[in-house]
C-alpha cells in the first residue's frame, strides 16, 4: 500500500463510527486511517500541541503482542507533519518495575524520535498533580494535560486481571508510578473508568495487527493483520473486547465508564466502516507463542486471512479444554476452502461445508458462540 495511492475518501466522521482497515504495512495503515478520520480538520488549529500515546507497557518488539508497533506512530506523524502540524510529541509510562527510556531504545521509538524531531516524554520523570475525576481523586501527569489534542494509540490485546487492554486502559500510562501501584489495590476497573473523565480521548488509533492473546506482557501474538480509529474511546474499546470473544457487559470498566458519560458501549447503533480487505498471514509481522500454537490442532487453515484466523483463535482460546475436545473435528478457515465441502468452517470460504459461520471476517464473539452450539 503506498501511502499517496489510492487516496481515501473523506467523509464528515461521527462518535459512532468506528473505521478498520486491513494489510501489513503498519505505517500506511495508520496514514490511510488518519486521512479517512479527517484527523487533520478534527485538529484544527496547526499550532496546537498533539500528543500521541502509545503503548510501551514493557521493552519488548511490537511484534511480540505487547507494545504499539512503532511504523504506526511514525505513520501518524507523516500524516500531521504533511498538514502542517509542528508540535508532535510522544508520550509514556512503562509500568512499575520497568523503565520507560529503556523502553523507548528498544521499541524503536528513540531512532523514531531522531528520524521525525517528535520529543519524547518519559511521564516516569513527570511531575503530577491530584484532580478529582468525577468523585475519585486520581493523580495525573502534568505532560498528559497540557497538550491541546491527544491521540490514544493502544495495543489491543488480552490481559490477565481486566480481560481486555485497549484505549480506556492504555491512559494508566499517564499518571505517576505510585498511583499505578494504588489502582490495583483499588480494583483496576473503577479508577480507569474514573480516569478517563479526564484525561483526553481525543481520537483512537489502535494496532490490532499482533495483539497478545491473554497477557499484556506480550509473548502469545495473534497475527490479526488489522487497525482501527474512532472518537469514542468506549466505543472502540466495546468494538475490541468483540474481537476477543468478549461482550462489553464482560468488562466492567466499559459500564462504568458509559455511566460515567464517557462514551458508549452500544455496539448495535455503530457505524463500523472497513476501508479495506482483509489480507492472508503475514509471518513476518510475528512469532506465534505457546498458548497460540496449543490451539493449532484444532485448525485447518489454508490461506486464510489474518482477521478471519485471530476471530478463531481468540474463540477457542475463550473455550475450555473440554469444549475443544468435543468439537467434530479441526476447523476449516481460508480461501483454499472455496467452492469446497466440508464439516465445520469459519468465514465465507467455507460457505459450501456442512456447518459454517459466515462473515469476512466474522467476529470472535459470534465464532464462540457458533463453536459452542456444535457441541
């Protein structure tokens, strides 16, 4: 994809609408995904500070389902800079116990850095202040309250306490150590969805290509080979625990955080607009891990595509071992099952099997519960 083809179409963007786009080329993603937002007019003023806020939970690769793939950002800022847009900066915290300058080297965000003239900020080093967020006293980091226009850019992945990390739960970033270490013993839910009264979801940009399949630490990535944007943080983050097999009524910070004036969680009034394809697995872009690879005999892949592939293994990674034992055999999934027979399928290439679920992709919300109602 070559970042000044093929121009997208710019459209008048609402809060309901959430835009996805599929491929392997992370920075042309986000451009496309930027020019399709109308990023540059929701900004306006082209004096204004934008800040971008990735996800560096940890110093590990992108492609290892942990941390915001850096050609994504780089792609984003390509994108401002071509409209004008001077005063860029990165911001970000590691969590408690890892330091976010190593981070930054080994993420590929410090070259990036001296390749763009974007400043880095390391919100480890920042100074904070206590607000109240709507009747919870939170800390938050001067650096994230003092840019004009914020751009969430989170990893949407699995985690081991909350279920789903993604937009809501990447601004956990923001705010000094001391407070990351208070918000577990608060429970997680109830401060993100507090947080977020304040700090800015001005708009979300996230990387779904390899998100982690359970833990936010990374090391299971599922090729998904896929991004999406919105302006409706609880929206997209409803969106993303779908791509996980989750409802949004799974993860109690999404109801809270709706309550709280936030956003929607309301997946059913979405305007969800794909402005590409879904493409095969692309190897390159991960290193499947053990929990992916246990999943493997229950698949029958033959070119599928990214997306179609991750609905599947999210899906049976929501089922238990017993579920997948009595499933009637592996699974059908890609383009090489066209106009073919078969028993049990996922996706519109296996539309000839006996039983299928269609869709391209289908989510994983609606695979789980078809696998489910074979057994």
């Amino acid at each position: 994809m070559d970042l000044m083809e093929h121009p997208v179409r710019q459209e008048k963007r609402t809060k309901n609408e959430i835009l996805v786009i599929y491929g392997d080329n992370p920075e042309a993603m986000a451009f496309h995904l930027a020019e399709a937002a109308g990023l540059a007019e929701r900004i306006g003023d082209r004096h204004a500070s934008v800040g971008l806020k990735p996800n560096l939970v940890l110093a590990r690769p992108a492609s290892e389902g942990a941390t915001t793939h850096p050609e994504i950002v780089r792609g984003l800022i390509l994108y401002l800079q071509q409209q004008g847009f001077t005063h860029l900066s990165i911001l970000e915290g590691s969590w408690v116990g890892e330091r976010t300058a190593e981070a930054f080297t080994r993420c590929g965000y410090r070259k990036l850095a001296a390749d763009t003239g974007v400043v880095l900020k390391d919100t480890q080093q920042d100074h904070s202040r206590t607000y109240d967020c709507q009747g919870m006293d939170l800390a938050i980091c001067d650096s994230a309250l003092a840019v004009d226009f914020m751009i969430n850019l989170p990893v949407l992945k699995g985690h081991c306490q909350t279920l789903l990390t993604c937009a809501l739960k990447n601004n956990k970033g923001l705010i000094p150590n001391q407070e990351k270490r208070r918000f577990h013993t608060l429970g997680l839910h109830k401060p993100i969805a507090h947080l977020n009264t304040r700090i800015r979801n001005d708009f979300i940009l996230v990387d779904g290509m390899c998100g982690d399949l359970d833990f936010e630490e990374g090391g299971n990535p599922v090729p998904a080979g896929r991004m999406a944007a919105a302006f409706d943080p609880v929206l997209i983050d409803a969106w993303a625990a779908s791509q996980l097999g989750y409802t949004p009524e799974e993860i109690p910070y999404l109801g809270m955080a709706e309550q709280l004036g936030i956003g929607t969680a309301d997946l059913s009034h979405a305007l969800i607009r794909e402005l590409s394809a879904p493409v095969p697995l692309a190897g390159k872009l991960f290193q499947p891990g053990l929990k992916v690879k246990q999943l493997a005999p229950f698949i029958q892949e033959d070119r599928a595509c990214s997306a179609c592939y991750a609905a599947l293994v999210f899906a049976l990674s929501r089922m238990n071992e017993r579920e997948r034992q009595r499933l009637p055999g592996p699974i059908g999934i890609g383009q090489g099952f066209k106009g073919k027979r078969g028993a049990l399928g996922v996706g519109h290439c296996t539309s000839g099997f006996t039983s299928s679920i269609l869709g391209c992709p289908p989510g994983a919300v609606g695979v789980l519960d078809f696998l489910r109602k074979q057994l």
